[in-house]
C-alpha cells in the first residue's frame, strides 16, 4: 500500500560537522582549535577503540564528491553544522580559512539547489573553552550566542534555515550524569548546571539571531523518547512520569513554558542549579521558533526502582529486536508506535505555548555494514525497514493533524559515532564509506531513499498501514 506525503513536504538527509570533516585536517590546515571530544576519546577510556574524530570521512577534502552524492540521490534539503572549534577564534574572532572552507561549501550546495540548515552546536565544544569550564561555565552561553553572530554575519547569505543546539540531554545528561560523552562525569549537579547553562545559551543564540534579521527561520534541536511504564503498577506509572519529566519535560517545558517541571525540582531537590526569572525569561523561545526539531530513534519501557536516584530503571525486554547498538528499536510498545506517540505528546503539550511545526532533524538505524572492496551496492535491508515503519508513523501524525514538515535521514554517510568511534555496528549512513580508503558505496538504502525523494511516497504491508 502506499502512503503519500504531502507535496510539500520535505525529505532531506543530515550530517553534523565533527563527525565527518576530519579533525585533523582542519586543525592543521586552518589553525582551528582542537575540540573536547577528541582530548574525551584520547584520555576517558570510554570511546570505542579510542577512536577520535581525527580521521571523520575526511569531509574536508572530499566535500566536492559528497555534494556530487547529495544531487545524484535527489536530496534537496541538508541539514549539517558549523564548528565553533573551527570558525571562531579563541579571542571571539572569525578564523578566516575556515570561513572559506563554509563558504566554498556552502555555495556549492546552494548552486546544487540544496536547501542548507545550519546548526549551531553539535558538540563541537572548542577545547579552549572546554579549559575554561565547558558548560558549566554560564559564560560558555554568551560565548555560544557569540558563535551564532559570526555564523549569521560570515555564511548567512546561504544558510536557509538555523537549528539553535544538537540535544541537549546528551550534552548535558549523557555527558555529566552517564559520564557516556564528552566530558565523561557522572555528577547530577553538574548535568543540571550544564542543563541550565545549554537552555540560556539557547535563549541567549536566539537573541543574537533576532537582531541580525527578525525574518529568519530559527529553530532547535531535541532528542525526545517516549517512556512506558512496565506495568500498570502505580509505581511504574510514577517512574514512567519521572523517566518523561528525566527525557523530556526538563528541557522542553522551560523553552515552551518558562519554568521546570515541579515534580523534576522535587525529585532533583538540591541539585537542582541556582537561576533568576529573567534567565527564563531569556530561555523562553518557543513560540518565537519557526520549528521544534525532535530527534528519535527509540523509547524506553521503564520500572520503579527505590534505589535509583531517579526511581526508575530502563528495562529492556528479551523478546524484542535492537539496532546493532542494542537500542531497543522493535520492543513493544516503544516501536512501531513510539515515534507517533511521541509526536503526538509534544504536539498537543506544546501547542497552546506557540508550538508551530516540528521538524524530524534526525532518524536512522545503527548496523553493521560489510563491503568486498568490489560491488557496487552495499546490502542493508533492515535500515530500509526502519525507515519504513517510522515514516508510517510520522504519516500517521501527519494524518491526525500534527504538523511534521520535514523528516531528515541519519545520516548521509558513515561516520564518526561518538562513544562508538568507528565500530563497524556503528554505521547509520545511506552511503558505506571504507575507514581505510574513505570511498563512497551506495547502500540499498540510498537507492530506496531517492525512490522516496522522488515520489514522495513509501509502500507499506497492507496489513501495516
């Protein structure tokens, strides 16, 4: 059966800047700054592999070829990043050899009719400020709203669209409380602190951006994931609330509503960061947001756990599929619904606060990928299944009235995962790229993908639609 996407909607596909250009490169060729990733992949022992960004896919030599890839497959809409690390200098100025690298870059892919959206931060924290306190340094906001000024004032003439920040659980939760990313700690205040800290420097770049020109499109980035409760058990229904208020509504009320969550100040008591009404205020964006951007790609199944300092445990069910990473992709109930649950919730919470439209900036399928060095094809069914069923579910929303516009595949290419490194169950792109030669074969998602492009449409099991 097949489902038909509105004509206007947009498919497009989505990088971010360190995980593809090769740091190395540009920090030898451009003088940029090293960033906090690598110095994280070198010394924490979490990073697969010790692998570091160093290497990426080598985008910063090879970003004529990609551009070529992006026009052969359709692709009209690109969402990618600016580095901090690279474009700005440690005294607040423009790195003028990296400003030329964007700007060849960028006026190759607007020749190519290929709509650019820029984020701001993807991670991409500059080692320097990293030395000065990363995010939980409140300066590092204003330094962040800096970054977003040079940004518009050096490329704006062709970025289309801006993402504000790249999720900021996983920067702040995943990174101070896991201790999985970058810097690796696992201190509750300080995830709240950097928490706080991300959502001003949000508030603060969307006030940069509104004085330079009133008319562009700004929007922002967040990893949301639905939370079921593993029975129904008042206090499994208690820890699934905690696990939202934990994923979802510490970041996304304050931007919509202006304030925390009362239950999370509860729960979080002392941890919780010091903060002033008009830092609200500042962090109070969202009905001036042109898009909410909600990145998935699993939910959880949550139980309540007296011992845990959040009162619930992620539980993961044996009868169900994961990606190659052991997310827990086809585990009822997160999948197949889970995505259209949750576009719902944050539409229909969202929406009297200004909420406009979302945008799916990022959505894929981690997995092992194997290439003879030879054919032409790489085969990766279950990544086209992937996409099958959550684009049915975003098809769904679009059908109960939720606004998705656009939906961005994760990711063009193989890349750089983060605490995964290079590992090969790492692979989300459309396009298998060999670690050792760096050359580009098309997967059968990539063929499927410009199938999709083309047609604007999917084809479903009948039993499925």
């Amino acid at each position: 059966m097949k489902l038909q996407f509105p004509k206007d909607f947009k498919f497009g596909v989505a990088d971010a800047d360190l995980q593809v250009v090769g740091e190395r490169f540009a920090v030898s060729e451009e003088q940029s700054s090293p960033t906090m990733w690598t110095h994280f992949a070198k010394n924490s022992h979490k990073v697969f592999n010790n692998d570091t960004p160093e290497p990426g896919i080598d985008r910063y030599h090879r970003w004529e070829e990609d551009v070529e890839l992006m026009k052969a497959m359709g692709a009209k809409h690109f969402r990618t990043s600016v580095s901090m690390a690279r474009l700005m200098n440690p005294d607040g100025t423009v790195n003028s050899s990296a400003a030329t690298w964007y700007i060849n870059y960028f006026k190759a892919l607007k020749k190519a009719d290929i709509t650019t959206y820029a984020t701001l931060y993807h991670w991409e924290l500059p080692m320097w400020l990293f030395e000065k306190g990363g995010w939980l340094n409140r300066e590092t906001s204003e330094v962040l709203a800096k970054h977003a000024t040079l940004v518009a004032e050096t490329l704006g003439e062709y970025i289309d669209e801006y993402f504000l920040f790249n999720e900021p659980w996983c920067a702040a939760i995943l990174s101070y409380f896991h201790g999985n990313h970058a810097p690796g700690e696992q201190n509750t205040k300080h995830a709240l602190e950097a928490a706080h800290n991300i959502l001003l420097g949000i508030g603060l770049s969307h006030q940069a951006l509104e004085k330079i020109d009133k008319n562009l499109k700004i929007s922002t980035v967040f990893n949301t994931e639905p939370a079921y409760a593993n029975s129904a058990d008042p206090k499994d229904i208690l820890a699934a609330k905690y696990a939202d208020g934990y994923f979802n509504r510490w970041f996304m009320d304050p931007i919509y509503i202006g304030k925390y969550p009362e239950d999370m100040l509860e729960l979080y008591g002392s941890n919780v960061p010091k903060f002033t009404k008009e830092e609200m205020n500042t962090i109070k964006i969202g009905n001036k947001l042109h898009a909410f951007g909600h990145n998935y790609y699993c939910g959880k199944i949550v139980e309540y756990d007296p011992e845990a300092e959040l009162k619930f445990k992620v539980i993961i069910r044996k009868e169900g599929e994961t990606n190659d990473l052991g997310w827990p992709i086809f585990q009822a109930p997160t999948y197949p619904d889970g995505l259209y649950d949750m576009l719902s919730q944050v539409y229909f919470s969202y929406k009297n606060y200004g909420l406009k439209r979302i945008y799916i900036p990022e959505n894929g399928m981690a997995l092992e990928s194997t290439w003879d060095g030879k054919s032409s094809i790489v085969r990766d069914a279950r990544r086209i299944d992937y996409y099958t069923e959550h684009l049915r579910q975003v098809y769904k929303a679009i059908q109960r009235g939720i606004p998705v516009e656009a939906y961005f595949a994760w990711t063009i290419m193989d890349n750089y995962e983060w605490a995964e490194g290079y590992r090969e169950e790492s692979r989300f792109g459309l396009i298998y790229v060999d670690r050792k030669s760096m050359k580009r074969v098309w997967k059968e998602s990539a063929h499927w993908y410009k199938d999709l492009i083309r047609t604007n449409s999917i084809t479903v099991p009948e039993n499925k639609a």
